[in-house]
C-alpha cells in the first residue's frame, strides 16, 4: 500500500492475516483531513480497489481515498489540576 501516509514511496505493507483477510498499521498526520492510497501488487503494479471511495488527484490519477474525521474529546474526558 502507498499514498499520502508515506509519499508514494510504497512503505506500507499489508500483512495477511489468519482469516485471509490484509492489515496494515500507517502513521496519519493528524492534520490530515484525507488519505489518499493505492495498493501495489508485485511491487511494480499500483491498483485502487472497489472496496474504497475514488477520485481524481490534480495530475489525473484515479486513486482510492478515505476520509478522517477526527473529534475533540469531551470536557469529561479531560483531566484538570
């Protein structure tokens, strides 16, 4: 996998787990208000899948796309001195 979270510089690899299934753990910038990624078959091969939101990026590359929404935490959350 590669995107934003690591300058298109395919850092991210997804590890297959027991049930078949792909996880990755990628740093997000908490300023980020979206990540935009594709997944990389054979190291030279960049894919988007169904399973995600597209869209176009300024240079005309379709690339998958998800969208953060981040929250503040509530007043009880916090803790006071």
């Amino acid at each position: 996998m590669t995107g934003d979270i690591d300058n298109w510089s395919k850092l991210c690899p997804l590890v297959k787990q027991a049930d078949g299934s792909f996880e990755a753990s990628i740093p997000v910038d908490p300023k980020a208000k979206k990540i935009q990624f594709k997944f990389v078959i054979d190291d030279d091969t960049w894919v988007t899948s169904k399973d995600f939101q597209s869209e176009t990026d300024a240079s005309g590359n379709v690339n998958n796309v998800i969208c953060l929404l981040y929250t503040s935490p509530s007043p009880r959350d916090s803790t006071s001195s």
